[in-house]
C-alpha cells in the first residue's frame, strides 16, 4: 500500500514538473539552449516532498548528507538555498532509512544499502526465497 502512494506522490510530481517545463517551452519563458538543464533539475525532488515520501525524519536526513552518504544538489533562489534529490539519491535514502529502522548503524546501513543498490539480482534472490 505503502508504495502504491509513493509511486502516485512521484508520478504526480513528474507529471507536474513536465507540463509546467511544458507550458514555459511554449511560451518562450524558456529558450532551448536552457530547456536541456532545466529539465534535468525538474526531475529532482525538494526537501519537503522527500520526507513525505520516504517518511524520514529531517534530521536524519541532514544527518546522511553531513556524513557524505548523500550528496543532493543545492539550488539558490535569491537568498535562500534548497536541496534538491536526484532519483538516485531518493533510492539510496530509502535504501539506508529501511536499514536505519532495522536497528543498524548509520555506516553499516549505508554500507548495506550501497551493496543493495549495486548488486540488484542479490537482492532478487534474497526476496524469492522468503
């Protein structure tokens, strides 16, 4: 159930940052020399809508990018500065958070989740045999 609504709230982000990247292409807001980066950062993921997503408490969030486990790209709007997620950092969050919430230390979670995440048919053969 759990992740039926974290594909919708990921659908429902894409397919909104894609009419938005859209309806700005077709209005001349953005020009094609521009339109190839701005694609790549509306494929990322804010800060807010991650901690709905994965469910992970914002310290422990900040925790993982000070240690290095995480490197999210910061965008600065005027003053402020925000963290946007690749999709591979969403997997790995998700990955290290299942491991944090199993008990494990946060450098043991990111080293299973690394392993996890590079070795997928691993992880294939350890769901079939459950």
């Amino acid at each position: 159930m759990l992740d039926k609504f974290k594909n919708n709230v990921i659908l429902k982000l894409i397919l909104k940052l894609s009419l938005n990247l859209y309806m700005q292409l077709n209005q001349g807001i953005i020009n094609k020399s521009n339109s190839s980066r701005l694609k790549e950062a509306a494929m990322g993921i804010k800060t807010p809508e991650l901690l709905k997503l994965i469910d992970i408490p914002r310290q422990k969030l900040y925790y993982l990018e000070q240690k290095g486990y995480i490197s999210p790209q910061k965008i600065v709007i005027g003053e402020k500065e925000f963290r946007e997620y690749s999709e591979d950092d969403v997997k790995r969050i998700e990955c290290i958070w299942k491991y944090l919430k199993k008990g494990f230390k946060y450098k043991i979670a990111y080293e299973k989740a690394i392993e996890e995440l590079s070795n997928p048919q691993m992880n294939l053969i350890k769901t079939e045999n459950r």
